[in-house]
C-alpha cells in the first residue's frame, strides 16, 4: 500500500461558493465582474472566502459583488474583493482588525471576523 506523500486536499472554485451562497441567501443578488477565469480554491480558501461572502450577504441591503482582477503577470495571482451595499464596518473597529484581533460583534452587523 501506498500511502500519499502529501495530503490531498478538496479543491471546489469560486462560481461553485457563489452557487451556493445563492442558495443560501436567495434575497441577495450575487454577481461577478472582471476576470471570469474559473478559479479553484482548497479547503482553508474556501472556508475564508465563503466566510467573507456570507458576513456580505447578511450585511448587504440587495447586492453583492465578486470582483476578481487578475494582478500579475500570466495570470499567476488574482485579487478577490468582494463589494456589499451594507452599512459597513465602523473605523474604530477597522483599526482593530487591521491589528490582528478576532472580533465579534454579531449584534452591531458589521464583522463576524476571518478564522
């Protein structure tokens, strides 16, 4: 028996998390503007993107945008923004989590944090 040098792990993309944020927030219009090159993503990518999408839909008021640019050359690395009409985040707290502390603030709205 042979067993895998490395782990192997579970690769989805990007149209198949916005597929099923649409499911899950069918009131939210979920669209994606500029690169349209299918991304795949592994778990901890997914878990970090979808967590992102889903704080934008529960914020958003009607809409949410995945913005994807490509930023290097070849198309190596791409930038993932995701846009919401949601009231955003407060700069008290911006400060925070640019300095690396896990928040949450369920009841204000406006971060259910990354990890």
């Amino acid at each position: 028996d042979r067993i895998p040098s490395k782990k192997i792990e579970p690769v989805t993309s990007l149209q198949n998390l916005m597929e099923r944020a649409k499911i899950i927030f069918p009131d939210v219009t979920i669209k994606r503007s500029g690169d349209k090159t299918e991304i795949k993503l592994n778990s901890d990518q997914e878990r970090i993107l979808f967590n992102i999408l889903k704080n934008a839909c529960e914020a958003s008021k009607s809409i949410v945008i995945v913005d994807v640019k490509a930023k290097s050359f070849l198309n190596t690395k791409r930038t993932i923004r995701i846009i919401d009409d949601g009231i955003g985040i407060p700069i008290d707290v911006l400060k925070k989590i640019r300095s690396g502390l896990v928040l949450s603030q369920k009841s204000e709205g406006y971060w259910r944090g990354l990890f």
